[in-house]
C-alpha cells in the first residue's frame, strides 16, 4: 500500500512539473500592432476640407523606381508608405495622371518607362526600437517626422502643399492619418 500511495505521489508531482513548465507557443497575433507606415490623405487645394483622389496614382521608390504593391496606376484618396528601419530617410516618387511611355517603340517593351507629373517625396525620422513581445520582437516607430516634396525635374509639383497632423510628428499608430497633402 506505501509503494502504491508513493508511486502514485511521484506520478502527480511529475505530471505537475510537466504542467507547469509548459509555455504557450510563440505566433505573433496578426492583430498585434507592428511597426507602422506613413499615411497621407490626399485633399482638394482649392476647397481644402474635402478629400480628393490623386488620380492615375503611381508610387515607386527612388532609388529603383520599383512599383509599390497597390499603386501601380490607381486612383487613391490615401496613400499608405512604408519607412525604412535601418534608415533615417526614406524617399518615393509619386507621379499622377501616370502612364507607360512606350518611347515610341510599342512593340519593344524594354525601353518602356512610366512617365506623367513625378514628384519626389523625402521623409526624414528618428527611429526607436520598441519591445511588443518575445512572439512578435521589436517593432520601429518614428519620431519628428517631417515631408518634403520636390518636383523631380524642373516641372511644377502637383502636390501644392503639406500638413503634419500634430506638431512634432510622429508615426507610431498603423492606422492613424500622419500627413494630410493638397493637390
């Protein structure tokens, strides 16, 4: 009966030894905010509390003039940019009313490039690091953030102006408005 009553303890104490040291497994939720992007809400110039689409929108980054996914020649009210985490500046063109120039060569498609009215815009940031979680890692926000928008070539910018949100800018929030611009 004592080997019994023993063995049946030891069995118990191992089972909650195994009990407690089980962790949960490590899966960042998808629900858990990462590190966020840029965004910009596009408005009217001449009646500035109405919003208004960039139309033939296309979004590339300067250095390769890549496409960013979801603004190859689109119509957009918002612009969503995601920053650099290993930099303190990072640069896109957006060019509107965009269109493919076939450099008068439509059967060659090598030499085709996007053209339309190309803006350039910088926007330079402090980085910080934050700790989310041992699942999910650090994730970057952004402090004094500040847009610049020059036109790439002598041409005019269509975008007329831009406004920060709050003073001292920051993006640390994926689904806030950062920057409003006027076209």
């Amino acid at each position: 009966m004592k080997k019994t009553s023993l063995l049946l303890i030891l069995l118990l104490l191992t089972g909650i030894g195994i009990t407690i040291s089980c962790e949960p497994d490590d899966i960042c939720p998808e629900s858990t905010p990462t590190t966020p992007s840029l965004i910009i809400d596009a408005y009217d110039v001449d009646t500035p509390e109405n919003k208004k689409a960039v139309t033939k929108l296309l979004v590339g980054g300067i250095d390769n003039k890549n496409v960013l996914p979801g603004y190859g020649i689109v119509s957009a009210t918002q612009i969503v940019l995601p920053l650099k985490t290993d930099a303190n500046t990072t640069q896109y063109v957006l060019i509107k009313d965009a269109f493919v120039n076939d450099n008068g060569t439509p059967d060659d498609t090598s030499d085709d490039y996007f053209d339309g009215n190309t803006d350039v815009v910088t926007i330079n940031y402090t980085r910080e690091e934050v700790y989310v979680s041992r699942a999910c890692g650090y994730k970057t926000i952004y402090k004094n953030v500040t847009l610049t928008v020059e036109p790439e070539t002598n041409d005019e910018n269509w975008i007329k102006s831009r406004q920060p949100l709050n003073d001292n800018q920051s993006v640390e929030n994926e689904t806030e408005t950062h920057f409003n611009i006027f076209h």
